[in-house]
C-alpha cells in the first residue's frame, strides 16, 4: 500500500526551510559574518592567485628558514585553499537557491499586486454618483494604502 504525500501549504513550508537553514548555519564551524567594511579590506588580498598561496606554502614547508619566520604551518596554506574552493561551489548552489526564493516571492507578489492595481482601477470606473457611498471609502483605503494622494 502506497502513501500520499500532503503537500505542505506555504506557511509551514517556509517554517521548515527557515529551521533547515538554521541547522545548516550552526553545522558550518567557522562560519563568519563580516562586516562590509571588513569584505571591502579583505578582498584584493584574498583574491591573490591560488598558485602563488601553494607556491608560498610549498616553500614554508621545505625551507627551514622561511618555515621558522612562518606564522602558518605549511599545511594552512593549501587547508585554506582546499576550503575556499569547496565553499566557492557551496556558495554557488546557495545563491541560485535564495535567487529561486526571491523570483518565487517577487512572482506571487508581482501576480496579486497586479490585480489589486487593476481592482483599484475598476473600483475607481465604479465610482457613479449613485454607488459614491458604496465605494468612496474603499477607495479612499486603497489610495491612502498605495500612497497616492
């Protein structure tokens, strides 16, 4: 005997994701949130060619001189290189998850945000003499809503 799945509705659909998520950023050791300011100052350095970082950790390892005046092991160097690949690829999948998100949330506002601009308009074509009392306020709520005097 099979089951059937229910799908979830939105609400908890997106608790459930949001919780995930959650899991995920506590799973992740390490994980840094820098400021801008911080990126800013950090990104010509960090984009040094990743041949250079192994070349320069290749000779930490093998020379004793430059090995003793090192702040790093010689293993750090190709550690951090091996971790920012391998994140490179994390963040790649991470952003085309959260541009699906937002193209979904921009769709589903974009879809009833349409037709609320086009009820508004049938609303105001509505508006006769007769039906003033019936619409104004509605009308009224909708333009002070949107902003419009």
């Amino acid at each position: 005997m099979s089951t059937i799945e229910t799908p979830l509705s939105p609400e908890t659909a997106a608790r459930v994701l949001i919780s995930q998520l959650q899991a995920m950023r506590q799973s992740i050791p390490g994980l840094l949130f820098l400021s801008p300011t911080s990126v800013r100052r950090m990104i010509p350095v960090a984009n040094i060619p990743e041949a250079f970082i192994l070349t320069v950790g290749n000779a930490v390892g093998r020379s004793d001189l430059l090995g003793r005046a090192s702040l790093l092991p010689p293993s750090a160097y190709a550690d951090a290189i091996s971790l920012s690949v391998l994140y490179e690829h994390v963040e790649s999948e991470g952003q085309q998850f959260l541009r699906g998100i937002h193209d979904t949330r921009l769709a589903a506002r974009y879809g009833v945000a349409q037709e609320a601009l086009r009820m508004y308009g049938v609303a105001q074509r509505f508006n006769r003499p007769g039906d003033r009392e019936q619409l104004v306020p509605y009308i009224n709520a909708m333009r002070d809503a949107l902003g419009r005097s």
